[in-house]
C-alpha cells in the first residue's frame, strides 16, 4: 500500500481528483482523521473535512506506480 498527501480545495480539484482515480482498477480510501471514505465517491469526498490535507491510501502497488505522476496536481508535500 502506498500513502501520500492530497488539498482538495475546490470542486474542480475534487471532480478531476476522482476522474484519475475513477480511471484505475484497484481500491483507493481518502482518510481525514478517524473518517474514511471511498476516494472515487463524489459524495464520500464532500463528506469530509476539505479545508484539510486528506491522506490516500493506495492498496495496489502495481497500480501506485502508474497512477502517482496524474495525482501531482492535487499531492502535497
């Protein structure tokens, strides 16, 4: 499993954040906190804290490589 930091800060952000996740075959959790939700659920996102760096959770290896150079745009250090 591969984590890193994520600021969905807008809509826009949230909608291209899950059409690149939405794209990959494997399981992606978004966590705020104690909160976890399906990182390509619209809903699941909105339902958490935005004004707050999320952490993803990436549970396919062979999926991270490939999908970490789309997810720059909204990755924080």
């Amino acid at each position: 499993m591969k984590s890193i930091k994520v600021y969905l800060d807008t809509i826009d952000k949230v909608k291209g954040f899950v059409n690149v996740v939405s794209l990959c075959e494997g399981d992606f959790d978004l966590s705020s906190g104690r909160y976890v939700v399906d990182a390509k659920s619209i809903m699941g996102i909105f339902s958490l804290d935005l004004s707050k760096t999320l952490t993803l959770n990436i549970h396919n290896e062979a999926v991270a490589d490939k999908l970490l150079p789309q997810l720059k745009p909204y990755e924080v250090e």
